[in-house]
C-alpha cells in the first residue's frame, strides 16, 4: 500500500519537535541532551583524562570512547537483560566514527575522552540523538572542534522518501528503508552512513537529499542550545 | 575584499565562520579553510588587529610554565612526589625542587610531604610529552593546612582574580577569607568561620554561572551586601 500520509501527520521532509540543550549532568566536562519526538537522549563527556589499561593508549592523540545504551526502561518497558548487547557495541563504534573526524584529538596523546550516551526513551532514531547530544557534550567540554555534527535517520517508507522515521514508520508492514546519516553542517561532509533495507539509486538519492537537508536545520538548534547556556542572565 | 562576519565579544560555535577573506588571520581557537576563518571552540570572538582569537568559554586545564596551581600529592617515589593538577598527564615535583632548604640524605620524603597533601605549587616546564614539572622553591608556595577547595572552569579564574587582582580582593574583604585562585580552576578558601568560608564559596560559583557577563564586579559586590545583611 501507498504511504500517503505519515501516521502522526507530519509532511514527509518534516521534523519531530526537537529540543536541546547543554550543561545537564554537572558532573561531567561536558554534557547535553537532546530530544526529537518522543526519543531522549542524553550525552555525558568525561575527559581527557589517563587511559588504563595502558596498552590501549595511542601514542600521538587521544583515544576517542564512545558508551552508548538504551535504559531498561526506555522502550516499551518489557524486561532488557542488563549489559552492553552487540547493537549497542555497534552503535558505539559507528558514533564514535562519526565524532571523530571532528573533534582535535591530536592535543592529548595517551589519554581517552569517554562519551556516554543514554537513552532515557527511544521512539527510533536513537544513534542519531545520541549523536546530537554527544557533539553538543564534546563542544560543551571545550573541546576544540572542526564542525559540529548532526544527524537524522531519513529513509523510505512504503515507496516514499521520509525524514525522521518513529518507530511505526520503521516497522511498516509493506516494507520500511532506515538510513541513518551524520553530517558536518559546515561542507555537507558525511560522517556516518548506514542503510538497513533494500532501495534503488534513485530514491536513495531523494532521501539522502532531506536528511542533509534536515541536518541542517538540526544544526541550527544545536547551536542555538550552546548559545543559550551564555545568554541567560 | 575581505569582511569579518562577527563582532567582539560574540559568543561562536565551533564551525561558525568567522570571517571571509585573507586579509584576516585565525588566532587560538580558530582555523583557516580556503578563505575564511572558521571557529574551532565555543567562545567569545576577541579580535586583535587582523587576528581573530577565540577565548574559550569552557574547557580543561592547559598548564604552562610560570602558572601557580593547587594540587595534591597522589604518590611518591624515593626521589619525587606525583601531583594531581587536574591535568590528565604526570605532574612530579622532583627532590630538588621540593624545598629551598638543604635535604639531609636519608631523610624521610613524607616530612616533607605527604600523599593527600593539598599544595600551592608552581609549574617550571612542560614536556613535549605533556609531562609536566613542578617547583616548591618560591616563597609564596606552601603546603595549604585546613579550608576547603572549590572547583571552577580554568577559562574562568581571571574572572575570579579580576583586573589588578580586584574580584578577588572584593571577596576577600567582604568576607574575612584567605582565598587563593589557582592557574588550573582550584580555588583554595579558608575562613574565620564556616558561613564565612560559605559566602565566598557561593560567590565564587557565581562568578562561574556568570563569568560571559560584564559587570560582574558590581552583581558580586552586590550579592555579598546583600548575603551580608540577613
């Protein structure tokens, strides 16, 4: 069947509502959260700081580790055996693939930046919030920083292109195209790319069109949150 | 014909582009792309001429020679003491830096000084490794007995100091305190009284909340009379 018109409304190239912002866990160097519709994650960088064990330290930059991870609570609440499952090692490794093109690592050889990202709740698209929240964290530490990065799970469902699929969308029952995309807002550089689903060249091209398109607008609110921590009074 | 896309004291992003052109150069925290300057840390914009710097408004210690810190002895060894300076590499203080008195062979170090020891210590030299060392050897340096420590940002203390010193005079006389700020964030206070000991603290996380804003001076001067009177 046609998907004509998205389950909650939105126009196809439409955003959830987003909300970001910096400095929430006061613990760490620096922190963020960021929200799309109902999937909430939030960012934790500690670091740099000494790297044990020692065989793991790089001589000539900084290891970059990334912990992501759903709370048991953060799904439908059925019960989640506790640790780190393959999907969340992955997706820890693909978010620290796409922060590490950004973040000037080279100013701290032998020691490690620990990024924890959490998912408070999850509507789908969450490595793509944790990835939100934890280039906010890292600039929020005062890390010294290319390009921030932002990204969006676009994607296609049924037969047409979408941007920022919920978890409906993902399960459609006539077939659904995840692609999660990081981007540099400053050149449009790709810094993460995944796809899980099977799609022709040209309706790869559509999608991947409005996900840059919608990284930057994502963009736009990721600084506006790093602003904001300096402009209350 | 080159433009600068920012004014002083405009707080950036990392990625803003700062200005389009040759003509103007990326100081700290910027870089050159082609022929703009493009931001590399959140911070407020300080132009000096053709240079654009970015001073960072968050961000870990950056140690360099010369600086006075607040550490704290973490181990030892038969020949130096290992300094914890909120920096993420070694800080040593080696035995013949540790006194500007004479060291009697077979002397025992943890006279001198011992682990958990809270110090005022000064950095002599970075390494190229980041390896850093430190000296005991000027006057003003000395172990710190009592008070307590409050931690701030490192981008923030010359806010705490203030210009001439005038922040953090402003705290001391209002509130009867000895108040050291180290170069790496550590604020040492010690007081009379524990409100007294308080009332720097709380002004001093103040200066953190607020340390983007001007006039600052005033809203601490304020804050104490006020905290003062009830």
């Amino acid at each position: 069947m046609k998907y004509t018109k998205r389950f909650d409304g939105r126009k196809f190239d439409e955003l959830r509502p987003i909300q970001a912002r910096v400095g929430v866990v006061k613990n760490a160097m620096g922190s963020a959260e960021f929200k799309i519709g109902k999937t909430h994650a939030i960012a934790a960088v500690y670091g740099p700081r000494e790297l044990f064990p020692k065989f793991l330290q790089l001589s000539d930059r900084a290891l970059l580790r990334c912990h992501y991870n759903m709370m048991a609570f953060s799904g439908s609440g059925e019960r989640v055996r506790p640790g780190p499952s393959r999907r969340s090692k992955e997706i820890s490794m693909v978010t620290e693939k796409a922060l590490e093109p950004v973040v000037n690592l080279g100013e701290f050889p032998r020691a490690v930046v620990d990024v924890y990202v959490e998912l408070i709740q999850t509507d789908a698209g969450t490595r793509c919030a944790g990835i939100c929240a934890a280039a906010l964290a890292l600039a929020d530490a005062g890390f010294e920083m290319k390009d921030l990065v932002a990204a969006i799970s676009c994607g296609v469902v049924g037969d047409q292109p979408v941007v920022d699929l919920n978890k409906e969308e993902e399960d459609y029952e006539d077939g659904a195209v995840d692609i999660p995309i990081a981007v540099m807002p400053h050149t449009g550089q790709v810094t993460l790319l995944q796809l899980d689903g099977e799609i022709d060249p040209e309706h790869l091209r559509k999608a991947l069109d409005m996900g840059k398109k919608a990284c930057e607008q994502i963009a736009d609110v990721q600084r506006a949150a790093l602003r904001a921590k300096y402009t209350e009074e | 014909m080159s433009t600068l896309l920012v004014q002083e004291k405009q707080v950036v992003i990392p990625g803003d582009v700062l200005a389009e052109g040759m003509e103007f150069l990326p100081g700290k925290g910027a870089r050159r792309e082609n022929d703009n300057v493009i931001a590399t840390r959140v911070g407020i914009v300080s132009p000096n001429g053709h240079v654009i710097h970015i001073i960072p408004l968050s961000g870990g210690y950056s140690p360099r020679a010369n600086d006075v810190v607040i550490g704290e002895i973490k181990d030892m060894s038969y020949s130096s003491w290992f300094v914890d300076i909120g920096y993420p590499y070694e800080a040593s203080l080696s035995l013949k830096e540790a006194s500007s008195e004479f060291i009697e062979r077979g002397a025992s170090l943890s006279d001198y000084f011992s682990i958990g020891d809270i110090v005022l210590i000064k950095v002599i030299n970075v390494t190229k490794e980041g390896n850093i060392d430190l000296t005991m050897r000027t006057p003003e340096l000395r172990k710190l007995r009592g008070g307590k420590i409050v931690t701030v940002a490192s981008p923030k203390i010359p806010r705490v100091v203030g210009k001439l010193g005038s922040m953090i005079t402003l705290i001391k006389e209002k509130t009867g305190c000895h108040i050291f700020a180290g170069q790496n964030g550590r604020v040492w206070i010690q007081g009379p009284s524990p409100a007294a000991e308080k009332l720097a603290t709380e002004a001093i996380m103040l200066i953190d909340k607020k340390a983007h804003v001007s006039g600052l001076t005033a809203i601490v001067s304020s804050f104490l009379e006020k905290s003062k009177k009830e």
